[in-house]
C-alpha cells in the first residue's frame, strides 16, 4: 500500500490506493512525448481531459502543450531527484495547484514538492490506471520506476536507456546490474519510456563495442533512420532491449561496470 501524502492537497487526491474497480475506465489510456531541453522528454500520460506526467524537466512547454489539448494535469510521477527531471514541477503546480506530485518517500529533502511518497512495491492509481513502483538504484540511490502492467508501459527514467543505462552517479555496479535485471524480467512486450534521446549515441558506441553483433548492426540503421527523419526513439521495449541493449545482457555487475566504463570514456 503506498504511503499516504504528509498533507493531503484536498480531499480527493486523484493519486490514490488501489480498489476492485480503479483499473477499468471506458476511455482509452494515450501516451505522448514532449522533447523540452537538448534531449529530454517528458511523458505524458492522457485519458480524456485528465493528464499525468512523468519528469517535467521545465514547465513552459509542458503546460502549453496540456492546454493545447485541453487536459487538466492531475499528477506528476518522479523517478529521481535531477533538476532536469524535477525542474518544471514548481511551475506546474502554480498552474495546477492540485496535482499529485509522486517521488521517493526517502527522497523527500530533495525532491520536496512531493504529495506522495512511494518505494519499491507500492502500488498506485493514476488516471483509473494501476502503478506499481519499482526501487531501482544506481544512477541515482532513491531511483524508482513506475510500471503499467495492465498496459504495459515501463517509466524508467535514466536507470534503462534504449541502448544503454544511467552514469552510476551514487550506485553501484552491483545495484545497476540488479535493477536492470529486475527490469528485463519484465514481459517482453513492455513498452519502454525512457527520459532522454541518447538512443543513437547508445548504439554506436555499442556497435564498436561488439562490431559483429548483426542484432546492434540493424538498430543502429533504424535508429539513424528515425532520427533523420526528425522521430524519437523513445518508446523501444523490453523484447527489443533484451536483445540489443548490452548493458541489459551483462552477465554480471563485473562485466556490467566494464561497459560503463567504456561508454563513459567514449
């Protein structure tokens, strides 16, 4: 059960505890991109008029393109404290001052715009949607991930990349190798929404790294493909990282800290 909110925004916080009901809405869950900064995304998460977003970076665009289309911001998820993931959140929430903000209940001093604060196994409702929290340390130490299993979808913020992984800024080899062996663990058909467009990066870096890897070798043309023609990346899935992500395929923290090694330096 998710821990409740120090003081509740209002009295009926659209951020919720599960009940026998809350997973069933006659509208359709929608998922949309907005690329703000260098290479960041925000996602949004859409059902009628009432929208969620996960790592607002900036607020500006994010809340121009949520009245563009008319949706009413009802939470905003955070997987880690990083300003370009937090950063649009005090702007947000002077626009919608009744938002949910979601974020590591240990995390709370450094990202303390948060209503509710969540760890690993907790479970949510978002937008009539079930959430289940995932802790997965490494880039950062309070990292979470915030899965749909009823549709699939995977907010993994900057510990799993397409292509690649977070820097190991206050984890450990050990920490980063479990959370992206929790993660692939996950069904295949996991829809992937990553925080940043390193994608193409990630895999040239990944086919120098294993130069006869035929699997990379025709990502990387697909990839350059959707970027040339001005497409994100983003979202990939669990299948497709499986099968072309080396730090997914690490067989050990050892040989996962050697790549991060080697992407650091390249």
């Amino acid at each position: 059960m998710a821990h409740p909110p120090a003081e509740p925004a209002h009295p009926h916080p659209p951020v919720h505890d599960p009940e026998p009901t809350s997973q069933h809405s006659p509208q359709p869950l929608a998922l949309w991109l907005i690329p703000v900064l260098r290479d960041n995304y925000v996602m949004v998460l859409q059902r009628g008029r009432r929208a969620a977003v996960v790592d607002p970076a900036v607020a500006e665009p994010v809340a121009a393109a949520l009245e563009e289309r008319g949706v009413e911001l009802e939470a905003i998820l955070h997987t880690h404290h990083h300003s370009d993931h937090i950063g649009g959140t005090p702007g947000l929430l002077r626009r919608w001052p009744q938002a949910a903000v979601v974020a590591a209940a240990e995390d709370r001093q450094r990202i303390p715009c948060q209503t509710l604060g969540v760890g690993d196994g907790d479970r949510i409702v978002v937008l009539d949607e079930l959430v289940e929290v995932l802790a997965v340390p490494g880039h950062t130490s309070a990292h979470l991930a915030y899965w749909l299993p009823a549709s699939g979808h995977l907010f993994c913020g900057d510990t799993l990349f397409v292509g690649g992984c977070g820097r190991l800024f206050e984890g450990t080899p050990e920490q980063m190798h479990a959370s992206l062996q929790r993660l692939a663990a996950l069904p295949e058909a996991t829809r992937v929404w990553c925080a940043h467009e390193y994608t193409e990066a990630n895999f040239r870096w990944a086919l120098a790294e294993a130069p006869g890897d035929r699997a990379i070798a025709a990502r990387l043309q697909e990839v350059c493909g959707l970027r040339a023609a001005g497409q994100a990346t983003v979202p990939s899935s669990i299948g497709q990282e499986r099968r072309t992500n080396l730090f997914l395929r690490a067989g050990s923290a050892a040989e996962l800290a050697r790549l991060r090694r080697s992407k650091d330096q390249w």
